[in-house]
C-alpha cells in the first residue's frame, strides 16, 4: 500500500528537515505502523536525503530492508540490534517497531537497552544514521529523554485520505455490480466524512459501504459517520450526539436560526474559495428552559454534521494538569472529526463543577477556559463551537468578548407569537392538528412561560384528557387547565432576568421583534417539526 499521492505531507517534511539536522532519535506516536513506514520510505526520496536507506526492525524478524528481507537473523535480540547498527556502515533510517516495550522500566533488560541507545547518539550524528521508534504511546525514560525528538504523526489529511478514496474506486471499478457516483461535490463529502479516521479505519469503512450497499455514493456517508462513532466512543470526554430535532423543532428565535443559514454557507469549498474562514462558534446565554440545547442540536442536523458534546465535568481529574490534559485530547478529537458542531452545555455549571470538586481552586477552572479559548483562536478546522450558559454571573468575562465567539446571542422568554408557535410545534409532535385549538388565546394566558413549560403544558394537557377516558379529544379546556395551573420559573426569577438583559444589552437578540399588533398569535409554522413515528403494535404468535 502506497501512502496516496506523491505529494509531500507536513509530517514528511518535519521529518526531512530533523533527517537533514542529523536528528539522532526520533520517537513518533502512531497506531498506524504502515502508515509511518510508508510516509518515512517516501520522504527518504529527496535527493539530500538518497544515501540513506530505509530499515525496519521487529523483534519478530530482526532488522529487514522494507521488502522483509533479512538482514541479519541475530539481531532479533533487542539486546543485540542496537551495538549492530552503530557498527553498520550503512547510512540509513532504522525503524523500530514496538520497541517502547524494551526501553520502558518494568522490561529486565531496559537498562542496558537504554544505556546502548544513549550510546549511540554520538556515533550517528556524525554518520547519517537515525532511529525512528514507532510506538502507539509516549513513554520515554528520562535518561534519554534530551535525545528523542518527537514527531506526531497525526491522522490522515484530506489528500491522504483521497488517495484512500482512489484507491478504492480503482480497485471496484470494473465489478459490474458495484455502482460509483462520485460526481459535483460528492468526492468531496466522502473525503470529508472519511476525516478523523485512520488510514486503515478508513479502509475499512469504504470498503464495508462497497460491500453492504454495492456502491458508493455521498448518500452513503451515513455508513462512514456510524463508523466515525466509534471512534469517539472511545475518548471518553466526547459523546456523539444523536438527535431528530430541526429547525422546524424550535419556535421562534429568528434571527438566531437566519444568522446559523447564513453561516451554514461558509462551509462549502466555495466559501474557501471566496476566501472565508471557517466559522468558529456561537455562545448563546438566556433564560433556562427557551431552546439554547435545542438550538445546538438542531443546527447539526441541518448542517448535516456529527453532533459532539463535550462532557466539561468530565475533564476534571484529580491530577495536576490533567483537566488541561483532557481538555486538549478531546479538543484534539474533535478537530479529527472534522466538520462537526462541537456542544459545550451549560458550560458555567461544568467550571463552577471544578471549583466545588474539593480543589478549592478555581484557577484550574480559569485555565481550563483559557485552554478552550486558545484553542478556538488557532484552530483551523471546521469545528463549529456552540456553547450554553444559563447564568453568566461566574464567567470570566473574556469568554464573552467577542472575536472568540462569532457571536453571542442572548436567548430571551418567548414572545405572545413565540408562544403560540411553540405550543402549535408541541402539538404537532403529539400527533396533534394544531388548528384545531385556540392557541392565540392561550399564548396570552401563558405569558412568561419558557418553551419548556409551554411544552410541558401540552404534555398536561394529553394527561388529563386521557385521565378522562382514552378516546377523549384534548380540547382547548384541557391546555386552558394545564396553563392555569402551572408557575412559570421565570415568576420567582424575575430579578435574575431583569440583571441578564441588563447584560445582553451588547448582545444580539434571539428572536425577531414581536409583532404582536394585528396579526396576533396567528401561527404560521414555516416548517413542520420532526413527529416520532407511531408506534406499531408488534403481535407474538
Ligand atoms: N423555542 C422553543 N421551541 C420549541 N420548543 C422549545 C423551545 N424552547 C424550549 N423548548 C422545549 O423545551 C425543551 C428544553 O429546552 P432547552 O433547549 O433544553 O432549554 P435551554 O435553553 O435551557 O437549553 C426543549 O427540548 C423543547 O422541547
Ligand atoms: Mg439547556
């Protein structure tokens, strides 16, 4: 397997320019050995670099030439492969496959192993030598540590991963029963769906859609985003995030759902073109209860990207450094899913978690936020950032500064329109015709109800017709008792969100003014919401 096209990655050329400065040991963290070997091979092809040749040692075949044609059977022993090579004449790159498990401490024989590779350092400066230790973690004894350059090697670029692509496409084409259509953007949606996995992860997935589907189409991006969550499964701190809701789901906030269309726009590769940034992300504070989560999970939806949600309780640990740590690996994730919306709910209750988990400390807090805003500044990915607060009283005020968001929106109670839309959209999804009611009316008894409670009111309103007999018809009366008799929150909040406006007076509004002169609460519902399909009734015979 060749690594893709000939072009020359940033790995391959961090590599030349170390191979060049006579670098001694070179340590790169991969689970993908054939990758690296591939990707190093290639960059030995630059006519600086021609007099050394490529070796790869394991403890299984001892060192080989790339095609595994032994060298010498001896120095299996990983005792004996190191005094080997300083004695070598040959320029070379040597690549050593799991030799993390000879030099860690816990191995008998580490001391003289660690002792040889010190040893040599000299020795192949002055001879164009160079040790490459392949190793799937990062785990070097200190007494070498001054003499290991590390080189990550990160997961496959969007060139490599065409490459992939190509390859697979060449190798189905001429099967008559393996249908490809890869034409107008749709190369590009796989390569972009196939981001964030391995070389051969993406193998895998390309050729699971062949063989499941018989064919290869953007349609089948699906089947590649299903494998991507496995991935993720796995870091622990992200958690992939499946949800039906659209914007048809959300009632209301206008010119929030205007400005996510509008910027939606600038992830297509004309945006590139133009030239526009990515967008970065969104902060939306408001009132609880009013469609900030909703709004985060609708926007992937319909900019047809993985949803992630970032876990912020989990990233405190009980090391040192470690919240920074993980705030890092997963922020790094993230960017290998790439495109994705990246949620970060309520992110004031996940700092103020840190502070009340026995640190006393809230610079850990602090340094945690200053990880995610500099990362928000460098990153180049398209990871789109939507992060809640439902109090911003304990934030640190650079978070809402703008230039790290794109914006911040504030998130008010709904308006008399609003209302009436939201509770139409809560009927709806009961299976509900929302003409049937009088919702302009109670819209108006539900003055300073959140969307939750709006929606809550509905669900009310289906118990208590049901309590009456199961064939009972949820009539206006029943919402009319459901509003009746519930406490809006925002009734015992009223300073807290008197002091939150106060706060957005900088920011944008959510929702549209209301126009609550003639037409009323007339609802007009610009798109149905999702309806969860009917339940069938499943008969064991
Ligand atoms: N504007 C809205 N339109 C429709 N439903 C809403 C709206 N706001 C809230 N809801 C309902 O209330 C639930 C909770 O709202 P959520 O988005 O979690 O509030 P928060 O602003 O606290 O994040 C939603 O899942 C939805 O069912
Ligand atoms: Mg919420």
């Amino acid at each position: 397997m060749t690594a893709g096209p000939a072009e020359v990655s940033p790995f391959q050329q961090t590599l030349r320019t170390y191979l060049k400065a006579g670098y001694p040991i070179l340590y790169v963290v991969t689970a993908e050995e054939q990758r690296a070997i591939d990707l190093i091979s290639g960059a030995l092809a630059d006519e600086k670099l021609s007099r050394r040749k490529p070796f790869v040692w394991s403890v299984s075949r001892g060192l080989c030439t790339l095609d595994l044609k032994s060298v010498d059977q001896k120095t299996a022993d990983p005792k004996r492969i190191l005094p080997y090579l300083q004695e070598l004449k040959q320029p070379g790159v040597f690549i050593l496959e799991d030799f993390h498990n000879f030099i860690d401490e816990r191995s008998p024989s580490a001391t003289l192993v660690v002792r040889q590779m010190r040893d040599l350092v000299g020795p192949f400066q002055a001879t164009q030598k160079t040790l490459v230790v392949l190793s799937p973690v990062l785990k070097i004894p200190p007494e070498i540590e001054k003499d290991v350059t590390v080189v990550d090697l990160g997961l496959p670029d969007e060139s490599e991963l065409a490459g992939v692509l190509d390859e697979t496409v060449e190798s189905v084409k001429d099967r008559p029963h393996v249908e490809i259509n890869l034409d107008g953007d749709g190369r590009e949606r796989v390569v972009k769906a196939l981001c964030g996995l391995t070389q051969m992860e993406a193998e895998n997935a390309l050729a699971k859609v062949v063989v499941t589907r018989s064919r290869l189409d953007a349609e089948d991006i699906d089947l590649l985003l299903a494998e991507k969550e496995q991935v993720i499964r796995k870091s622990g701190i992200l958690e992939f995030y499946a949800s039906p809701e659209r914007f048809g789901s959300i009632g209301g906030l206008e010119n929030l759902k205007e400005w996510l269309r509008r910027r939606g726009k600038a992830f297509s590769e004309a945006a590139r073109d133009f030239p526009l940034p990515y967008p970065k992300g969104l902060l939306l504070v408001g009132v609880p209860g009013c469609g900030k989560s909703l709004t985060a999970k609708a926007v992937a939806a319909e900019w047809r990207m993985p949803l992630l949600k970032f876990d912020l309780g989990k990233v405190f640990g009980p090391l040192v450094g470690q919240a920074e740590d993980n705030m890092r690996k997963a922020l790094k994730m993230g960017q290998a899913v790439a495109p994705c919306v990246l949620w970060i709910d309520e992110i004031e209750k996940g700092l103020a978690g840190s502070r009340g988990g026995g640190q006393g400390d809230s610079g850990v807090a602090a340094r945690v936020f200053g990880t995610l805003l500099t990362w928000m500044e460098e990153n180049k990915q398209p990871v789109f950032v939507v992060a809640t607060a439902n109090d911003i009283a304990g934030t640190p005020p650079e978070l809402l500064r703008k230039g790290r968001f794109d914006e911040v929106f504030f998130v008010d109670l709904p308006s008399l329109p609003e209302r009436a839309l939201i509770l139409a959209i809560h009927l709806t999804r009961q299976r509900r015709d929302h003409r049937d009611f009088d919702l302009a009316r109670h819209a108006a008894a539900a003055e300073g109800f959140s969307g939750a409670e709006l929606e809550q009111v509905v669900v009310e309103a289906m118990f208590s017709a049901f309590a009456e007999g199961e064939k009972t018809r949820v009539e206006d009366r029943h919402l009319e008792k459901a509003i009746a008799e519930s406490v809006p929150l925002s009734q015992s909040m009223g300073p807290r969100i008197a002091q939150l406006r106060e706060l957005a007076k900088g920011w944008r509004i959510a929702s549209k003014a209301a126009e609550e002169g003639a037409r009323g609460a007339e609802v007009v519902m610009p798109e149905p919401p999702p309806v969860p399909p009917k339940r069938k009734r499943i008969f064991e015979v």
